[in-house]
C-alpha cells in the first residue's frame, strides 16, 4: 500500500482484513480512523467526555456490525454518521 492511498481505501482493506479473520488488523483500522471521529466528534461541539464515549460506542458497534456492512468502502463513512448519532444523544 502507498502513503498516497486513501483513507478510505486502507480503512476498507484494514476492515476486509479484519472481517476475514485477522483480528490485528482492527488495530491499524483505530489507528487510521480515529483522528476523523475525533474532529467528527468535536465538530458537533460535543465535551471531551462525550467525545470519547461516542468514539468508543462506535468501534464497538463496529465490532458488532461487522458482518452486516455490505460495503467495506463505506466503513469510514459508517463509524462517522455512527459517532455524530452518538453525540447527539
């Protein structure tokens, strides 16, 4: 993989890897897509503590959901709408 391939590219390939059995690739998926949620997170003004909890409740639906997302393309796209819906709660 380049340093100029997407974010979303290596959020999907990451997620692929992952869902197909390669556990310690989530590690590289947080590493990768964390900085968004927390820009996301704190652009709908929400309080560092609301921020964290929306952040952690999005990785572990992600978990949860994991075999549900039909599009890997999608997955950055998905924990963000995921992360802005638990901040407005």
């Amino acid at each position: 993989m380049t340093a100029t391939a997407s974010l979303g590219h290596q959020a999907a390939t990451a997620f692929i890897a992952y869902r197909d059995g390669d556990r310690e690739r989530l590690r590289e998926l947080v590493a990768l897509v964390t900085p968004l949620l927390w820009h996301t997170a704190r652009s709908q003004h929400a309080p560092q503590d609301i921020a964290e909890d929306a952040i952690q409740t999005a990785w572990l639906r992600l978990v949860d959901a994991a075999d549900t997302i039909a599009d890997p393309k999608g997955v950055v796209s998905w924990l963000v709408t995921t992360v802005k819906r638990e901040t407005w709660r």
